[in-house]
C-alpha cells in the first residue's frame, strides 16, 4: 500500500440515494481513492466496498505518524453515539491524541475502520510503537501477522501505520485474567457535571451563539433548524439575548431578516417562521403585567355579566335574540377598544421599542405595510391570544365555555379591524359587525402609531432571572438543535459569509460530550414511528401482525356518562388496571354492551386525557388516547395502546354538524393543552399533552367539522371531484 494515500473520517452518518454511493457512520475512517473528478463527491474505499460520498461529510486524517499499539483487554463502547470504539484484546489501535486528562485517548480501531475515543488503560502504553519510515521496519513475517489478525487493516490504514501495527502484532501482551480487568474511566458526559460546570463548559459555545460576527448564528438559526422547534427555541434565544443586553438587537436582527425574505407584503410575519415566534415570546415575557392590568378588568365584567354575545344564528336557541347579542358584543368591543387606548401610553418600554422597529423597518421595504404589520403583530400575536386564552397568559386563573365563547368573538373583532378589513362570506354570521369597524379605524389607526411612535431614551424593563438550573437546560436546547443541524451546516457552500461561523460551531460541538436528553419520549409514543405519533392503524397492525385482535364491547344505553363507561369496563380492558372493587353486576354490564365497529383507514392519534364536564364543575380525567379515523363521525378513545391496535375502543363520542372545539389554553393539572369539545349534547375536555398533538387535533377536528356541514349532494360531488383528480393523476403516471 503507497504511503501517499489519503484517508479521513466520516464527521457524520450517510444513507446513500443512489447505487454508486457508499453508506458511511459516524467516526468511519476511510481511504480516499479520488478527490479530483467531483470536488462536492470523494470516491472512497471502506471494509474493501467502493462508491461515491460527499466530500462535506468527510474530514482528512494525516494517520502516517499515528503510534500504535495492542489492546490489552476486551472493551465495549459504552454508548451507540459513535464517540466510542469496541475493540478485543489483542487488537491493534493507533493513538492519535494521547493529551487528554481524564483518561480517554482518540485514535482508530484498524479492524473495524473505527475512529474515536478509548480508554488508555486498556492498552498497552509501554509498547507504543512510532512510525518510522514503514517499509524498512515491515517484515514478510509481521505482513502475514498483521494480515491474519486485522484483514481489513491494510484497506485502511497507510504502509507505515501498517507496518507499526504489524510490529505490535508480533508482540500481542498473553492473555489476561479477567479478574485483572481494570475499570475504564467514566465515559464522558454532561450530566456527571454540576450546572455551574455545564455553564463553564458551555461557554465557547455561548459567546458563538451571541457573539458570532454580524449575527450570523442567528441566520443559522434561522434557514436551518427545524419549523417545528421555532417556537421552544425562539424562548431559549429571548432568555439568551435579553439578560446580556441584546434584546433589541435579537429583535432588530429578525425583523430584518424576515422582510429581506418577503415577497409579498400580505405576508410578512403572517407565517409561524423563527422571527415572528421570537417578538411574540419578547413580547409576552415583557407585557405579562401590562395583559394583566388591561385585560383582567373587562374579562372579569364579562364573566360576571349574564348577557349573551352569540351571534352565529346556528348557535342561537331563539333568532330573535341575535339583534340584542349584537348589540352586547359591540357594547365590548368599545370598551376594549377603548381601554387599550388609554393604557397605550403605559405600554412596556420594551413592546414600544419592538413595535418601533417593526414599524421603521418595514416601512423601508413595504412602506404601504408598515401600520398594518405593526397591527398584525400587537393585535394578532399580542393582545388577542390573551384575550382567547387569558389563562396562558396569567392574566385570570379560569373562565367558563360562555365567556370563552364572548372572548372569540370579541377577538375576531379586533384583529379584523387592526387589519383594516371587513368581515365577508367565510364568516357572514359576523357582517353586522362592520359597522363596529367602520365607526372604529381611526381609533386603531391612534393605537397603532402610538405604540409605534418614536420614544424618548429610556431603560428596557428586565424580565426576572432565570436561574443556574434553567440557564443550563437552555444551552443545553441549543446544542441539541445544533448537534441536529450539523449536516446541514456542512452542506453550506464554501464561498458563503456564514460559512466560517458554521465552520465554527462545528469545531466547538466536536470538543463537546453528547447533550442531555432532558425530555425523553414517552414509551407509549415510540410505536407511532415518528415525532408527531402520526400513524395508520393498517401500519401499527402489520407491526403487531403475530397478535390476535380482541374485539372489546361499549354501552348504548344513557347513564352516568363516557367516562363512568370507560371506568367501568377498564378492569377487564387489554392492559388496563386491574381493580379489586371490580363486581359481577360490572362484568355482566359489559357483557351486554354491543361491539363498536372501529374503521380500517387513516387515523390520528395522541396521548391524553378524557373527561366529561360535569354541572358541579368537578374536574376528573382519565388518561385516553384519542383517535380520529378519516371518513367517520366519531372521536374513538382507547385506555391503552394495546386496545388500539387490537381495535378494542372503551368508546367514542358523537360528532355532527353541530359539534364545536376550542383551544382554551395551556393548564397545569394535568400538564397539557386544554380542547374543549361540544358533541351529543355534552361537553368534554381533551387534554393534549404535547403542543403539536395540540395543534393537530384542533386542525382535524376543523376539518371534520366542515366536512359534517357540506349537504349530502356538495359531498358527494367532492368526493367524485377527488376520485376524477386521483384518476387523472394515475393517467399520467402511467403516461410517463
């Protein structure tokens, strides 16, 4: 083997798309057979297989002057992440970084191709061999050794490194005495070290992420991480920016670079992009007291009001009365609108300042744009997600369904008029409103260009200090959505300005042990095979083809309720609880129940809880799991995830055209996000306990409740529509 080729390490895993690439993990080390022909595409050569990867996966290695030496004793790695490598006794490992302290030196395993850490008591340190020229010190003896007890050490390593390995093969230690095993050293990770210390190790890492030239972390943030985490990681960089003095600057910066990607100024901030979760997160931090002191006040004379506000006629027991609940709605809609002028005054420093840049930044680009953005931002993403949810907002502890009810549409009202617009025919019931709106836009236009006017000097207000606990759960975030988009920051092109800064980070997060899973799934999630427990029954049943699927029974007759039923029957369910209270008068009550037919399609999922509002208003829940199967009226519950995939419901709620949910905010017992759904003549509580679940639901539930409202005729004509669309696309598949 020539001592000029070139090797390098796999810096991240590979799946390979085509049949001419290789698949590679983490910490391979492979030979390089070309680097020429595609410079974005090395051909390389590994465990005697050849083909194409990327060149920005791979990192070259000098191995020519690595020392080498035997393994002493058998060692398993201690983790799957790849930092780690297996080796036996005997085995030959070329140390390439022997200055670590506590006890883990980096090299590579030349039988298994492996580079990464090792525990140094477990060689033999005495014997290291060092390179020398290679050739003068191989012998036709030792090449036999070496061939003999590493195959694939000649395919990847350079004729001095191999050489040295054969001359450490000669003298392999005699086997040891297990009992003689020495511990290795602890393996090297964040949770073994204090907060404080974690903070210590972090703190490369944080001046990056801070202080990184022009901002460009947060560029990095922005076009690379995940949609779904924008909103998690839009808190972690307003509790990371604010108390180092550069909350405006978080501010400014996002601002700029969500106009820059605009095209259009209908949208701009109207997207749940990184930029407009960041103002919303500062400005709900910072305006928490102002929500409280304006809003409390009116929720709270709404609360203990006895007029109706609905004005949907589907909605009304008695038509006439709509003109009266009219007239209460825009009763409070002014005084609302009212309040909020006068204590715009008193804004936080903070939220002005926001809205201030806002404003002058939007106006340079959009300049027709710039009082209806700052009204999409202070109305759409301020003032009215507290005014529907007062309870995520701190403002009042509960409300009930009627006052919910009152805040919606008292909601619908201010954003429609910030906006400037007219309510239309997507939500006619609403059209007498527009009187409201029209007698109104000039008193929101006062609103508007006072809390974006330009202010005198003045102190941010401070929010309150995390502590050593959640600073350390926040960087920790931050490197896990780091060590996530770490391919994609290898895949930016060479001659990009933030190049260097990715280059940056990836240098940092290699001196870095693993982050700390601080939430791990939950078991009962990890069947549904992706992050939104998104399944297809038919799937889950193929998984568990070898189970035979029991069939449970439910009862039609009216009594106590859902969720008595549930309990009920729970005691003889498919991993239910057994219960020692349980009677024959029970087990003879299920038996009558008829089967509930549960459909084969597709179906949404969660975990949650399930309970039946009661008229004293007690509140006890039961954990479920929800499933809504597309193509029918019914919101099936299971009491255990054996139930759903046996198909064996403990029941289902009614849903018809008639059905209402509603997000009511985030509670804490039981933590989750609180769906209040109307069906069948009740009322239940769903309980997500994740917000995408959360999000999920209210989406298929709308789409189901549309659905339910299409006439028999609009129904059958959309599904002809659908099936003639499916035809054509077939068509044209089979055309090309």
């Amino acid at each position: 083997m020539s001592a000029q080729e070139v090797y390098a390490k796999a810096k991240y895993d590979f799946t390979p798309s085509h049949s001419d690439e290789i698949t590679l993990q983490f910490n391979d080390v492979v030979t390089v057979v070309a680097q020429d022909a595609t410079p974005e595409w090395w051909e390389v050569e590994l465990h005697g297989f050849q083909g194409k990867a990327p060149a920005c996966y791979l990192e070259i290695i000098e191995v020519a002057d690595f020392p080498v030496t035997n393994a002493l004793y058998d060692f398993i790695s201690p983790d799957s992440t790849g930092r780690y490598f297996s080796f036996n006794t005997g085995d030959v490992i070329a140390v390439a970084d022997s200055h670590h302290e506590d006890g883990w030196w980096t090299g590579f395993h030349l039988k298994s191709s492996k580079w990464g850490l090792f525990p140094s008591n477990y060689i033999d340190q005495d014997c290291l061999v060092m390179n020398a020229d290679g050739a003068s010190i191989l012998t036709a003896s030792q090449e036999i050794d070496l061939k003999n007890s590493s195959a694939s050490a000649t395919s990847s390593v350079s004729a001095s490194v191999a050489a040295s390995a054969a001359q450490a093969a000669s003298s392999s230690p005699a086997p040891v005495d297990s009992s003689a095993v020495p511990a290795p050293p602890t393996p090297q990770t964040l949770d073994q070290l204090s907060s404080a210390q974690q903070l210590e190790l972090y703190e490369p890492f944080t001046s990056l992420l801070v202080h990184a030239p022009d901002f460009s972390s947060l560029l990095l943030m922005y076009h690379y991480i995940d949609v779904a985490s924008s909103e998690s990681v839009a808190r972690d960089l307003v509790h990371l920016y604010e108390p180092r003095g550069y909350a405006l600057d978080l501010i400014r910066i996002f601002i700029e670079i969500e106009v820059s990607v605009t095209l259009n100024e209908g949208t701009i901030f109207r997207n749940n992009s990184l930029s407009s979760h960041v103002l919303t997160a500062y400005a709900k931090m910072a305006g928490s007291e102002y929500l409280s002191k304006t809003l409390r006040p009116l929720i709270e004379a709404i609360s203990t009001s006895n007029l109706n506000f609905e004005i949907d006629p589907h909605k009304i027991a008695d038509v006439d009365q709509k003109e009266t609940n009219t007239q209460n709605l825009s009763r409070f809609c002014q005084r609302f609108l009212h309040t909020i002028m006068e204590s715009v005054g008193s804004a936080p420093i903070s939220l002005r300042q926001t809205c201030n840049l806002l404003y002058t930044i939007v106006a340079q680009h959009f300049p027709t744009a710039k009082r209806k953005t700052v009204g999409g931002f202070f109305f759409l993403r301020f003032i009215c997600p507290a005014v529907v949810s007062p309870e995520g907002y701190n403002v009042i502890e509960s409300i009930d369904v009627k006052t919910r009810r009152a805040l919606i549409l008292i909601s619908k009202v201010l954003q429609t008029l910030s906006n400037g617009v007219q309510f239309g025919i997507k939500e006619s019931f609403m059209i007498p409103m527009n009187t409201f709106i029209t007698e109104n836009l000039e008193n929101v236009h006062y609103i508007l260009d006072k809390i974006s006017g330009p202010l005198p000097s003045a102190d941010l207000e401070k929010l309150p200090e995390q502590t050593v606990d959640q600073k350390r759960a926040v960087l920790n975030r931050f490197h896990k959505q780091f060590h996530l988009i770490l391919p994609k920051l290898a895949r930016i092109e060479e001659d990009s300005p933030h190049k260097a800064t990715a280059k940056e980070f990836e240098a940092i997060l290699a001196t870095l042990p693993p982050p700390i899973d601080d939430k791990p799934k939950p078991a009962v999630r990890a069947f549904a095979g992706n992050k939104r427990a998104s399944l297809t029954l038919n799937e889950y049943m193929k998984m568990n083809a070898e189970t035979e699927a029991a069939k449970s029974t439910g009862s039609k007759k009216k009594g106590p309720g859902l969720l008595a039923q549930a309990v009920a029957g729970s005691s003889s369910s498919v991993g239910g609880d057994s219960k020692k209270s349980a009677t024959k008068s029970k087990k003879k009550e299920k038996e009558k129940k008829t089967v509930l037919e549960v459909p084969d399609h597709q179906n949404i999922a969660c975990e949650g809880y399930l309970h039946r509002q009661s008229s004293s208003g007690r509140r006890q829940f039961k954990k479920q799991y929800f499933v809504l199967f597309e193509g029918t009226d019914k919101l099936f519950y299971f009491s255990s995830h054996e139930e759903l995939f046996q198909k064996s419901p403990q029941g289902a709620i009614e849903l018809t055209a008639q059905s209402v949910a509603s997000h009511t905010g985030k509670i804490r017992s039981p933590p989750g996000w609180e769906i209040r759904l109307k069906a069948a003549g009740a009322e239940y509580v769903l309980i997500a306990t994740l917000e995408d679940d959360k999000s999920m639901w209210l989406a298929a539930l709308d789409r189901r409740f549309r659905y339910l409202n299409i006439s028999n005729d609009d129904r059958s004509l959309l599904q002809k529509s659908l099936i003639d669309k499916l035809n054509a696309l077939q068509k044209d598949t089979e055309d090309a």
